[in-house]
C-alpha cells in the first residue's frame, strides 16, 4: 500500500547549499533540529499543509533544543573516507542535512511496511495547473543487510474536494523527476551507475541527520565508491553551474519553485556530438551519417574492423581522447557486474569483493595490451560507433529495470 502524505516536518529550511569556506564538522554529529508546522488545516495524516499556507519559518515553526549523541560508525567512516581520498572541498559544497525537510511517516503507513524508517525525506517536487506532486525518500531498513530506498511521489490536488493520491516511482523514472540539488544532479547523470549514487547519497544523508544508526551492510565499503562517485560528479555539476553559489537553493513542501524556474544541467558531450553531426554540411558529414546508419555492430567487432581500415592524418586523434572512451566502456561493464551483484539478495561480501578484484585485474591487462590498437582508431568513426552502441545498452538496461519491477 502507497504511503499516505505526512508533514510533522522535522528540518531546518535555510535551503542553502554549501559556499566555499563553509565546511562541515567530520566524525561529529548532532540531532536535527526539530521544527513542527503548525500552519494548521490540511490533507492528509497531521498534515498542516493548508490552503494557501506560506512557508514562515517565524511565525509556523517551533525549534527544539539540540542533543548531542555519538554519531553512527558508518557516518564516521565515510567522513575518514572523503578526507583519505582528498575529497573534503568538494564534499563541503554539500547541502549540510539539517537543511533538508524530514517528515514522520504516517501510522497507517507504518502498519503496512513495518520496515520502514520512521521518518521520510523530501527529495524535490513540481508545480502543475491543477495539481502539486512531492517526491518522498522512504528508507526500508534491514539488521543484516543494507537498507534499500524507496522514492513516492504523492499528486496533491488544487481542488479541495480532490482525492490525494501515492504510489512509487520506478526506478527507470528517476532521471526525468524534479527532484533538488544535488539529488537532481546525480539523477541526471547519463550512466548505469546513477541510480546507486542517487540512492547511496539518500542513505548517507539519513545518517547525518541522526535518522538511521546503519544504512549499509557490515564488512562492506560498495557504498564509499558509488558515494565518491557522486560526490564528484556533483562538483562537476556545479562547476558547471558558475559554483555553488549559483545551485538552486533546497526548498521545502510548502515552497515548491515553478517548474521553469528549476536550473537544467548542460547535455552531455554525446548530444552534443550527434547535434555537430547533424548541422554541419558537406560531403564528410554525409559520408558519417550513411556509415553509422542502421549499425548494430557490437562494439568490440566495430573496433576490430574500424582498425583494419586505413587511417589518415587529418582524422587520426590522440590516444588520450580514445583512451577515454576505453575508460567508459570499462566503468559501464563494471557497473553492470555491481548492479547484478546486489540484485542477488544471497549473495555474500566476498563474492562482491571478489567481483571488483577480477574487474581491477582485467583493466590492467586491458590498459596493457589496447592501446597500439586505439592508435590505429580513427577518432571520429570511434566516437560516433561507440555513442551508438552506448546508447543502446543504456536503453537496454532500462528495459531490464522496467521488467523487474
């Protein structure tokens, strides 16, 4: 049964993201301060949403005195971690968890999925003509294991006499929701790997709000490398951005941004690509656009083939840029492997850590022998065969995730 909408929020709403110099505490935590809207009237179970009801933190809002309490070990661990790895700046451009809205998940809720973490995180929302939706982190905890998030997104209606209604959101529908920075940054990210991060930087940051005491499995560190992923992805985001200054503040259930108002991240360097090619003119452009036409070449044959064929000056490139697309075609093989491993619920940390030593030891032996052949690649036929053959594995992947669920 969908979750009912709650707003016994228990945040704080300055909204802001982490500016250079403000840096956050590592190995300590506190306890969220507790704010309670009392706007009064509403929908929903205790919610005090109201008709009209503005966001006024003076007037609607009652701060609880803070309680110090040992942070949970895994929180320490990640904080050791984001300094080992040299990370801390781009950590610190984080929006801190106090800053973001945690509700009380509703009893009837509660009845119907035991497992539930009491509270629920608000994750973004959307402003249409006759209706507000609200997408709502739940946290499905597991003593043994680690716990997995559920996303819901509830449709509010604009008419009063409307029916409220929950229900969950795919996975596969993830890149194309409203959700805030930074989630929205890793949710747009074009890669197998997005979903991980999106839901391991949920998990983290019910830890740093003192919601949860474990999110993740014992003897099991997956999370830091999807977490370190995330982390520098989102830097990249906001970089592009002009800097975190520049990133749309968090908001609230009550405060939800117009839809136009929501900053889109740049396309990636694909598009992009694809877009010169079908622009430019000329016999080269033509000449690329009949080749690469109705090619279902797998990419290992295609670059068999495409080093066979006679090479010229103008259209040879570094062996950085090729190596590059090596490099993605790696992390894409390895993700498929992490994602099949942790689907499996049997199987063991070993395993897991036995998969990522042989990935580790066929990268080496790839890098050792795959470079004299990326040197005979002439980098535009590369580029345009692999962004084909990447595209269609990322479609086949969603297809996958679709039929699961």
């Amino acid at each position: 049964m969908a979750p009912k909408t709650s707003s016994k929020a228990i945040a704080s709403t300055n909204g802001q993201h982490r500016k250079p110099g403000n840096k956050r505490k590592t190995g300590t935590t506190t306890q969220a301060p507790a704010i309670v809207n009392n706007s009064g009237g509403g929908v929903g179970e205790g919610d005090a949403r109201g008709a009209g009801a503005e966001h006024k933190r003076a007037h609607t809002t009652k701060v609880m005195p803070t309680v110090e309490k040992d942070p949970p070990a895994q929180l320490v661990a990640v904080n050791n971690f984001m300094i080992s790895e040299g990370l801390t700046d781009k950590f610190w451009q984080l929006p801190p968890a106090m800053d973001l809205t945690f509700a009380t998940v509703g009893a009837n809720t509660m009845k119907e999925n035991p497992n539930f973490n009491q509270h629920k995180m608000f994750v973004g929302g959307r402003k249409c003509a006759d209706k507000h939706e609200e997408f709502w982190a739940y946290l499905k905890e597991n003593l043994k294991k680690s716990s997995e998030v559920q996303i819901f997104v509830t449709a509010i209606p604009a008419d009063a006499d409307g029916v409220e209604v929950t229900k969950r959101l795919p996975s596969t529908q993830f890149k194309h929701q409203p959700f805030m920075y930074p989630f929205r940054a890793v949710a747009m990210k074009n890669a197998i790997s997005s979903k991980i991060e999106l839901l391991t930087l949920i998990q983290y940051y019910f830890l740093e709000a003192g919601k949860a005491e474990k999110a993740w499995a014992e003897k099991s560190d997956y999370h830091l490398t999807s977490l370190k992923a995330a982390v520098k992805y989102i830097a990249k985001v906001y970089a592009g951005l002009g800097g975190a200054q520049n990133v749309p503040d968090l908001y609230t259930p009550t405060s939800i941004p117009d839809e136009q108002a929501i900053v889109r991240p740049q396309p990636r360097a694909v598009t992009r690509h694809r877009t010169v090619i079908a622009e430019s003119s000329g016999a080269h452009a033509q000449q690329e656009s009949t080749d690469t036409a109705g090619t279902n070449e797998p990419l290992h044959k295609m670059m068999h083939r495409v080093s066979l064929e006679p090479t010229s000056g103008a259209s040879a490139a570094p062996a950085q840029t090729k190596r590059k697309f090596d490099t993605m075609g790696e992390d894409m093989a390895y993700f498929k492997e992490l994602i099949s491993v942790r689907k499996e619920e049997e199987d063991s940390d070993e395993e897991f850590e036995r998969i990522v030593e042989q990935r580790k030891k066929r990268k080496l032996e790839r890098q050792k022998t795959s470079l004299e052949l990326l040197n005979k690649i002439p980098v535009k036929a590369f580029e345009v065969y692999y962004a084909k053959t990447f595209s269609q594995e990322e479609g086949r992947a969603e297809e996958e995730n679709e039929v699961e669920e």
